[in-house]
C-alpha cells in the first residue's frame, strides 16, 4: 500500500477528556496533513461535554459519535474502527500520553506490512510514568509474552494503525477494557498478519485524571481481569466473542 496516496481514519476513544481533546485534534490535523481523512471521536456522553467541545471545533474532518447506550474502551474502539472508511485506520488515546506525531511513523511502515504498533519495549521504546506504575505494567507484559507469544513485546499498547482489510478480517472485540488488544494481537498472528512495533516514547497524559493510573486499586483490578483473559486466550486457542 503507498502511504503516500493512502487516505486516513484516526480514532479517539473519550470519556471525560474536555481538557485534552482540542490539542489531539489540532496536532493530529498538523502532524498527517492530506493523509488524514477523518478524525472519529467516540464519546461515551462524558460528563465534562467533552463531544461538545469537539464538535464546536468546527473542523470538517472531524466527526464526533457520541454514545449514550454504551460505555467502555474496547465498545468505543470496535464502534469506531468499525465505522472508519479510510483505507488506513489508526487508534490512540487522546489523552496526549501517546505523542500524535508519532501517528505518522507507524502508517509509513504500512508500506511492507499489514500492522503498525507502538511499542515501548523494543529498541528506543520508553515508558516515561512513575517507575512502580511502568514497572507493573512490565511485569503483565511479561506474562503475556510468556503465555502468547515471545515474538511480540508490547502486548499491552493500545496504539495501533492497520490496513482496513485487516480490521475487516479481525474486528476488535467491543468486550472489556483494555484487554481487547492483546486479544486482536494474538488473532492477528494466529492469521499470520504481518505486523511491526514501533518505538515511541509513552508518558503521562498531559491535563485530567487518568483512568488507571491514578487509582492503583483500579489498576491491579484490571490487570487480574487481564491476566484472567490472556489465559482464556492461551487455552481457547484465539477464539474470540463478539
């Protein structure tokens, strides 16, 4: 696929990112210039008006789904990928943790693979948070490694960009929170998709409350729903619900 012709869906799963979304759009606008087609907003009817803002923005590639019957990241996800036309679509947070720059170096190695993921465990990748949150998050990823796969570092990282034949093949589960990417990952290799990690440099979301790191509880929480899921995963052989 030539990037250079190719045409660009960003998705952004929100909930409560008032103080983030208008600087992801603007420096996502600047970063991919005429590669981007559009830029999807998912907004599970956060309560700072977050779909609000976005949408007062005025910006024709922009569009803003603002959901009031469902609520999580992975539902967010699978609605938005599912509804994205460009031939390339790309998910991030829009907390400003994940530079959206660095958008643009994973759709360039588009050129010879299906998959681009950002990665902070291979060569130049780097997790900036507080140590014991990083080390945690290390830790899971090594136990995911271990049980699917050791090919693969970043099991975890939630930003991604793929051709769109790919997420017609291998939908995201809309199911749970996070854990909906180590499970398309696994999928993915299971369908022997081509894939790449790429280095990036992740860090502390730039203004809000995160909706992890700022509660540890919540956080072990989760990674025991994680770490319950990657072993379904491992023992069901890759079958995935929809």
């Amino acid at each position: 696929m030539p990037v250079a012709s190719a045409s660009v869906s960003v998705v952004l799963p929100s909930y409560n990112e008032r103080a983030n979304i208008v600087e992801a759009i603007q420096r996502i606008i600047q970063s991919l210039g005429p590669l981007l087609l559009e830029i999807i907003i998912v907004d599970d009817d956060s309560p700072d008006r977050t779909w609000e803002a976005a949408e007062q923005l005025h910006e024709p590639k922009c569009r803003v789904i603002r959901r009031t019957d469902r609520r999580g990241l992975a539902s967010a996800l699978a609605d938005g990928t599912r509804a994205a036309k460009g031939a390339i679509v790309v998910w991030l947070d829009c907390d400003l943790g994940i530079p959206p720059e660095d958008i643009l170096r994973l759709i360039e190695k588009l050129d010879k693979y299906e998959v681009a993921i950002g990665s902070r465990y291979v060569k130049e990748g780097m997790d900036t948070r507080p140590k014991f949150r990083a080390f945690l998050s290390l830790v899971f990823n090594t136990y995911t490694r271990l049980l699917l796969g050791r090919h693969f570092w970043d099991w975890t990282s939630g930003f991604a960009a793929a051709r769109r034949d790919v997420l017609e093949r291998i939908p995201l589960s809309p199911n749970g929170f996070g854990e909906y990417f180590v499970e398309w990952v696994y999928a993915c290799t299971k369908q022997k998709v081509t894939m790449i990690e790429v280095p990036y440099r992740y860090g502390l979301r730039k203004a809000g409350v995160s909706k992890t790191d700022g509660n540890i509880w919540r956080f072990l929480q989760l990674s025991f729903g994680y770490a319950l899921r990657v072993l379904a995963i491992r023992i069901g052989g890759g079958s995935r619900s929809s």
